[in-house]
DNA sequence: AATGAATGAGGCTTCATTCAT
DNA sequence: GATGAATGAAGCCTCATTCAT
C-alpha cells in the first residue's frame, strides 16, 4: 500500500488558508497556503481539487467549529435565558480568542466562490439549535418570529458585540453582557 | 496624470464596479469594470491611481449614499421611535432595491483592500446619527449604551432582516415589522 | 487612439510558433513562442486568445499559404497534365524550401486541437482546384473518382515524394519525376 | 526498478494508451493511462521506464500489429496483384476496424517523441514485403521505383481511402476498390 | 484627455516521476 | 511488485498598470 493520505496535512492546510486569508483576503494564492502548511503547492492539490473547493471545505470546517465550540458544556436542565447564555458566552469566547477564524468566516460569507450548497450545508450544523429555537417559541418563551430569524439576530448581535470587545477590550466584558442583554430583549417575551 | 474632467465618467465607472464585483468579488478585474463603464482601460487610472483606491471611493460612496438615502425625509418633530421606524424603513428600501450596492458593500466591509481610513470615514457619515443617538440615550429614552454600539445594533438587525426577505418575499413586510420590534426593543427603554 | 494591432507582431508569433512546434512538437510553450518572436508573454495573448486558437490560426495560415503558393503562375493555356504539373512543383518546391511549416502542418493535421470547423476552411481553400479537377472528370481526362478523393491523392504522393527527396537528395529530381508520373497514372485515363 | 512480471498489465497499459492517445493527442498525461489500464500511477513506470518510452513501445506494437495483420493469410502462390490487393484489403480491414490505433500511429509517426532509431525499426517490420517489391520490379512488372517508394505509395494511398471510407460509409466499398485501383495503376506496368 | 496594445509577474493547476509504505 | 501520495517545475492564462499614439 502506499502512503495514506494524512489527515494531519490536510488540517495543517486548512489552518495556513485561515492565515493567510486573514491576511490576504480571498487573493490569498495557493502558493502561499501551501507553503506556510509546509507542503509543496502540488501536495495542496491532492487535499483539494481545486482552490475553490479548498475555500468550500474551510467554510464549512469553520461552522463546524463554532457549532461544536457554542455546544460544548451546553446545559440542558437549566432554564432557557441560562442556556442562551451559555451558547453566547460560547460564541463570544471562540471569536475573541480565534480572531483570524471569525475574520475569514466573515469573509467567506459574502465571497462568490462558496457555493449555495455549502451555505446550505452550513445552516443546517445549526439545525438542532433551531429545533430548540421552535420549541420555545411554542411554549411563548420567545417572540413568534422563525427560529431560523431568531437564530440570525442571536449572530448578528454576537457579531457586533465582538467587533465592539476586540477594538474596545478595555470595556469587552460590559460589550459582552450589554450585547446579550439586548439580544435577550429583542427576541423574548417577558 | 492628467486631472479627469468628466464626473459622468466617474459615476459610470463605479456603478460598473458595483455591478462586476457583485458578480465576480474581489476578483473583478479593472479591464471588465472599465469596458462596462464604456471607456478604455487606461481611462480607469486617470479616474482613481489604482485599482485599490477605486475600491476605496467606492467603499465611500456606497457608504455616503446609504447615508443621505437613510436621511431623506427624516422627521425632525416625532417621537423617537417613529423617528427610527423611518429610518429603518429607508434602509431597508435601500437595501431592498440596490442589492448589488449591499452585497458590494459586505463584501467590501471585509476586504483587505479597504484602508482603516476608509472604514473611519465611512463611520463618520453617520456621526449626526450617532450624536442624535446619544441625546436620547442621555434623556434615558434607550438604554445605557454607546451610541455607535446602537447604531451597530440598528446596521445589524437591518442587515439580518433585509436578508430574510429578499429570501422569503411572501412574508417580506411581516419580516420588516418584526425585525424593527425585535431592534427596538434591543435598545429602547420602555 | 492608441497603438494599433500591428500585422507584423502577429506575423512574427505564428513564425516562431512554426519554429518551435517544428522542434517540440505540440508540447511547443507559448512562452518559448512569444520569446522566439520578440514579444512578452502576454502580449501573444492579445492576438491570440489561447493556445488553441493560435494553432487553428497557424493550421488555416499555412493552409492558405500552401493554396496561395500552388496557383502561382498557374498555367491556364495548357493542357491538363501540364497545369498539374505545375501544381506538383509548387507544391514540391514549398515542401522542400520551408520543412518546418510542412512538417507542422502534417503534426497540426492530426492533432486534436485543431478544430473541425478549421479542417473545413482549411479545405475549402482549394476548392477551386476541386472544382477545376471536376471538369476534368466531366471531360473524361480523369478517372471517375470525386475531385476531392483526387486531391487527396495528390497531396498524398506529394508528402511521399518530398519525404524521399529531403532523405535521399541525390536522387531527388529522380522522386520528384516519379511521384508526378505515379500520380498522373493514379488518376489519369490515358 | 524491479523487473515488471505481468505481461497481461504491459498491454493492458498499451491498450489504454491508445484509447487516451486518440482522445487527447499527446497531452495524455500518464495517470489517466494507468488509471484506464487499471493499474496505480507508479506502476505503470516499472513496465516503462518514462513516457517517452512508453510512446516509442506503443508505436513498435502498433507497427507489429499492422505488420501482422497484413501479412495473415498472405497467398503465396498467386500473382502480384492479387497478393497486394490481399494485403490492401487486410490493411483497410484494420484501418477501419481499429481507428483509434490508426489515429495515435498517425499522431505518433509526427511525434518529436518517437525516436530515430524507432522510426527505423518500424519500417524494418516491413522488409519483407520491401523484398518482394524489389524482386517484381526485378521482374519487370512494377515501375522501376524503390521499393520503399512503392511501399510508401502503398500506405499513403491506403490511408487516403480510409479516410473518405470512414468519412462516407455509404460509398466505403467504391473507394476501396478505386484506391487499389488507383495505386496499382501507379506503380505497376501493365 | 482618451485609447488600448504591451508588459511580465504571478495565479492556478497539471503531470512525469520518485519513493515511503 | 504494487501503490498512490508527494513533489516542484512548467504550462497556460490573467491582470493591474504603463505609455505610445
């Protein structure tokens, strides 16, 4: 048989796309990934058929990330607002402490090259979530809005209160509560 | 380096822009912007140095527009809430009818090619908001927070909502509504 | 108005394009073309819009070359075999003074760049010289084959003939003699 | 490089080499041979030491082949005519029975990748038949031509009427018998 | 000022070949 | 012997920018 293909190369891949995407944008060459990975820039392409496909499989390993990150240690017998808060503290602490990660989320997000299937893909790590979004919404926990619009808000308001944390750490821990609170306000019933 | 003359030229370089890098992100080439604009190649260069410059312009303009739509008609003798309600309604007109603005402008908010400058002026365009804010904020009508955080907020939850009815245009108004509740009760002190 | 396109830079690529196809067969770089012709890289790409395309412009110049060196001086006033024979020089005095342009047009002829479209102009070239063989069949001068089975014969004992005259230069004359009279008792009624 | 044991593989090797050849002309990268040949990259390098290798065997086996085909049920001891016009027909039979072989020796006889040295043990397998012709031209009943010439006229004529047999099968059996007619009429005295 | 041909560095990808398994 | 991952030199082509016209 011959050499396996290795599951180390391939992250160490995906991890140099993470730093040189945060640092180039999407003109980040593969020549540059490949060699900060400590491969040769052929070596990239029997991981990934193509740049592009490179850029799908980082976007969803990313979300796969944070959804595993935001789950970990989730409480499941305390009350709603308490488990919310535990996902958002989650989230805070993962974007905070991998910002290159969250800046290339970000970046993916909006480039043309993620295709609708890997967005797609993407959501639906998050379906559970969505799931437990549905159920208080029924029991009137929450406003009557679709999970999935709940679950928007939940981001976006994480989204910004990490931007406000990261450029003002001086005040991050009153960014952080301030931002769940609104959060809370905006999508409960109280 | 001749001084450009013509404003006409300009403006029709930067909606080509718009719409080529909507459909192609960073990767848009100067030679598809220029011959959508209707002028040469080289005609681009006499309008911005560089291609990273016109990114920037455009950035601004984007920025600059969304801004005077946002305050057209602004109501100076109402109430706060309906103060914001038409402001949010202005936004999401905007974003609404110009998705290739909004999608550039995404994608242009996390590219490298945008100077930190930039970003500071694009911000300062909404600094009459930003002041109109913190006077309410001082009345104790929101809650206790910095203004540009709200004004974040406010961006945020748009941005969210316009999303989800582009997506979903059946239920477009019910998601315009619901989004502005869910902003207003975010920040408002009721 | 800027620099126009000028012939003789697009006349040099496809020389040198003949040069180093000679020599590397289809595996010919562009770079090494572009260099040999005095010009960037780049610039080949102006005037041809990829590789293929050089190569059908290369196949259908040679083609018309070929055609165009044919009927020169072509006697209307003579017999049959005698304008023949005149074609027959022709054709074996370009075969012999320019071997690389003969023996691209014999690599290019099988090659799977060339598209079909090109095989057709490239053949319709002659169509005059088919028609003319028509009205010899007509007439009874010439076996009852199709013009074009004719010319392919031609062009056929043609190659043969300047293959043995460029092996063996001694008896060159010698070949160039036979080939004629192979060919003419090939197709002729006598 | 250990000595390769299956001869089964080696032509297995060779047939897909011809399939991929005919398809892609000699950018046919090496994987995809092994690949249709069903053996690993690296092996197919143990049957051959480099591609170029590889083409040269493929074009001696295809010349043996042909050489062969021709040469079955060869009759002895009828005249001249006949016996060419059996060799005619066992030619024309796998020319178009076998148009991928007949394509890729096309390609590879203009191939920089063949050598010298192949050329010439190619032409070898022929000199058999090389030394009837001469021994009937000793006779007097073939033109006083070499009898590399007559052989050459012989296979240039034949590929000629495969081509328009193949390109119009509605008349394959017209041109079949003019070629030979046409040959013959060339370089025998009658 | 406007044009677009010219440039050549650099991007993505392919591929013959090697070699660890 | 067989395998296929690893390699890195090329190959084709793009593109921001310059500059002759």
């Amino acid at each position: 048989m011959a050499r396996p293909r290795s599951n180390d190369k391939r992250d160490a891949i995906l991890n140099a796309a993470v730093e040189v995407l945060a640092e180039m944008g999407e003109r980040a060459p593969t020549s540059k990934i490949a060699k900060l990975a400590g491969v040769a820039e052929g070596t990239l392409f029997t991981y990934f058929n193509s740049k592009e496909e490179l850029l799908n499989q980082l976007y969803l390993s990313l979300k796969a990330e944070l959804r595993h990150v935001m789950m970990l240690g989730y409480p499941t017998d305390t009350d709603l607002k308490a488990q919310m808060h535990h996902v958002w503290q989650s989230y805070l602490n993962w974007g905070i402490s991998a910002p290159q990660k969250r800046k290339v989320m970000a970046q993916l997000s909006t480039s043309e090259q993620i295709t609708e299937q890997s967005k797609q893909i993407g959501m639906q790590s998050f379906c559970d979530l969505t799931q437990s979004i549905q159920n208080q919404v029924d029991k009137g926990c929450l406003r009557d809005y679709p999970p999935l619009f709940i679950g928007s808000i939940f981001g976006a308001m994480a989204e910004v209160s990490i931007n406000f944390m990261v450029q003002d750490p001086m005040s991050a821990e009153s960014y952080r509560e301030s931002g769940f609170e609104a959060f809370w306000h905006a999508v409960a019933i109280m």
